[in-house]
C-alpha cells in the first residue's frame, strides 16, 4: 500500500502517493464551479514547481474537486480593472503565467476533466498534454459573453487543436460543446464514463511512466519547440545540453578548465 501524502492549501489539494510517480493537483473551489482567483493559480504554480523539481514523479494530474466542473475559468467575483484581484489588491492574469509553466513543464501533464471546462478553464484543459474526460464534460469559451478574451494560447492553441474555422466558431459564438464533440474536434485525447474517469487516468498515467522519462521530454521539448519559435527551440536546445552534460565529451571540457590544461577532444568521433 502506497502512502498518500496530501496538502490542503487553500484553494487547492496536493497529491503525491510514495512510488507511484504521479502528482495530482485539484481545484478545490467547487463551490463558484472551481473558478480561479490570483491565490488559486499561485498555488497551483508552486505545486507545480514541486512536482518538476521532484525526481520521483514523472506525470503530473491537473484537475478540479467534484463532479460538476474541472474549472469554469477566471472568478468573475474578484475581477477589478486589469485583471483578478487577490489579498494584495494588484490586478493580476497570472493563469497565463501557469500556461506557460505547464507548456514547459518538462514531464507529462494530464488535464482529468469531469463537468464544465469553460473559459480559462479550458485554455488550461487546452495546455495540458494529454485531456482525458468523463463523459458530463463540456467544453466552451464563455469570454465574449462575459468580457474578457484570451488572445494567446487561448486562440493559438486552439486553432492549432481544432483548426482555424472551429477555433473562429467557438469563441465567436461561445457555444458549449459535449464531451464528445470536443473529442471529435480534437480538443481533447479521450472521454469515459464519469465513475471511470480516475481509474482510466490511473491507467494512462502508468503506461506513460514505463517509458523513457527523456525520451518524452525531449518529445514534448520537439513538439513545443515546431510552435513556439525561439523560445521553443530555446527548450529543446536546453534538452541538448543536459544530454551533452552527461557524455564524456563534454566532460572533457570541464574537467580539462579545471585542471588548468588544454582539453583534448581527439578521442570522440565526428559522426556522419
Ligand atoms: C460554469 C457554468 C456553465 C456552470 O453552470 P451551472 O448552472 O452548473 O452552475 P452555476 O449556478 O452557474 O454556478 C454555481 C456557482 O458558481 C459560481 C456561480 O456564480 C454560482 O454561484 P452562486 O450563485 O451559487 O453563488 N461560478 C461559476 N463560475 C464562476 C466564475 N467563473 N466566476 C465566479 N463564480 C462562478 C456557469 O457557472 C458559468 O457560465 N460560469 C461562468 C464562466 C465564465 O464566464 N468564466 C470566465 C471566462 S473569462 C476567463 O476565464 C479568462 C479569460 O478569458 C482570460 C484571462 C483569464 C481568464
């Protein structure tokens, strides 16, 4: 039996359980349908922090507390002029700060969805690597309705998932979609039965784990990298040079600075 460690924050659960490699963070907001304050997110990033720094996990779980919604975007309650309003009364949209950390988080993430991915609910669905959803989800951007657009991945992204004239449909028209119209449409990897859902992201997370942990991450660095211009090569050039840190050529350079002496790069063999 695998031990459980759990934290509570505020807005959010954090999940690790001992040797299994899978970290889970849940919305826990389910109340307002797990909208998100600036706290939220804060929370959120630092978990996220911990689970890339934490060599045991290999696969991170995003998801949203209940069964009515994995997150129905910004909280409209805490919206000032500027953006989300936390304690510190600044106005702040750092959910796309979170987007760009799950983009570059260098180990799989999986959005596990059941109820209503809306808004910046499902930019974030849209973020994460792989969606597996139950089959009451429903997907949509409510934005237009409520004032507020997402002009980054919120559009790229999708027109990149769905295609530019589905992406033009769903913001223009802000309709919701089923669970199974988003999996028609490519917007999401898989739907299931709700009280599936858990067992079968259990399942995808497993066989994810057996592989090699570089070889996804240096695929996920490639399949950012064909998008994301220079900051993506920027992510897979890094992937070049923690694999070249770890050969004796590049030793050779180190440690030749170290002992004061000229390196000697003789040995290693120029490849065709
Ligand atoms: C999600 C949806 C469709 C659910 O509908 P339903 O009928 O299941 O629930 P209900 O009764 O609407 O919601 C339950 C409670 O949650 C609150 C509601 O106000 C309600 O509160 P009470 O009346 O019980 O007190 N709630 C739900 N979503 C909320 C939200 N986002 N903010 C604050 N309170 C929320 C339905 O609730 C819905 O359409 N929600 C709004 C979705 C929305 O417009 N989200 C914002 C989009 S903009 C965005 O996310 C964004 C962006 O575009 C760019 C940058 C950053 C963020």
């Amino acid at each position: 039996i695998s031990m459980v460690q759990q934290v509570r924050l505020q807005d959010i659960i954090y999940d690790k359980a001992d040797g299994e490699g899978v970290a889970k963070i849940t919305i826990n907001r389910p109340e307002k349908r797990n909208a998100f304050r600036p706290e939220t997110i804060e929370e959120i990033m630092r978990c996220m922090t911990d689970a890339r720094d934490d060599p045991e996990i290999g696969v991170i779980v995003l998801t949203g507390a209940g069964t009515k919604a994995f997150c129905s975007g910004g909280d409209q309650g805490v919206r000032g002029e500027g953006g989300y309003v936390g304690p510190d009364k600044v106005p702040r949209l750092n959910v796309l700060d979170l987007q760009v950390q799950i983009r570059r988080m260098p180990k799989p993430v999986i959005a596990m969805v059941a109820g209503y991915a809306v808004g910046g609910g499902n930019i974030l669905q849209m973020m994460c690597d792989i969606t597996i959803a139950a089959d009451n989800a429903v997907f949509g951007q409510t934005g237009p309705k409520v004032g507020s657009f997402d002009a980054g991945y919120g559009s790229t992204q999708m027109a990149r998932l769905v295609g530019q004239k589905k992406a033009r449909e769903i913001w223009f028209l802000a309709r919701l979609y089923t669970a199974q119209q988003a999996l028609d449409m490519g917007l999401i990897n898989t739907v299931v039965p709700l009280e599936k859902l858990q067992e079968e992201t259990i399942v995808w997370c497993r066989e994810i784990l057996r592989n090699s942990p570089t070889a996804l991450r240096v695929l996920k660095a490639a399949l950012n990298a064909a998008e994301d211009g220079q900051a993506g090569l920027q992510e897979l050039g890094g992937n070049a040079t923690l694999l070249f840190y770890q050969t004796p050529e590049g030793n050779e350079g180190r440690q030749a600075y170290l002992e004061k002496r000229r390196p000697d790069f003789s040995k290693f063999s120029r490849f065709p």
